[in-house]
C-alpha cells in the first residue's frame, strides 16, 4: 500500500490591501490535519497568477519537507499542467 498525504491550496486577493497570498494545508492519508502554512506577497496579480504563485509555493514547502507521494489539490480550474 503506497501511503500518500494531500495537500490543498487557495490562493487569495486582496486588492484593498495590495496583496495576495494563500494557505497551504497538508493532510495525511486518513485526511488527518499534519501541517499549515500561509504565505503572501505584495501586488495585485490576475487570478490565474495568484493560483499559479500559490500552486509554486506549495511545491516549494513539499519539496523543503521532503515528503513523497504527495497530491496537490487546488480549486482554481486555469491553472494545471499539461
């Protein structure tokens, strides 16, 4: 059995602000919370950008935790690979 955790991300705007950000969250096999992290930046970027940003960012904590047989879930339906 290939034990795997989840990890969700969401990015977000906020144009009153001039900034976005997202929150990173990791899951275990049985959904059990393991770790969070937020993360943000200046600018108001497109969505698209906010989403791809958030998306590297969470690659980034995977790989600096060196965890294996990761899936990455996210809401945003532009931002994918091909």
């Amino acid at each position: 059995m290939n034990i795997f955790c989840k990890v969700n991300v969401d990015a977000l705007i906020f144009t009153d602000c001039g900034s976005f950000g997202a929150g990173i969250l990791i899951r275990d096999h049985n959904e059990f919370f393991v770790k969070a992290k937020p993360v943000t930046q200046s600018g108001t970027p497109e969505p698209r950008e906010a989403e791809a940003w958030a998306l590297m960012k969470a690659v980034q904590w995977i790989t600096q935790l060196e965890l294996n047989n990761v899936i990455i879930e996210t809401d945003c339906k532009i931002v994918g690979m091909r």
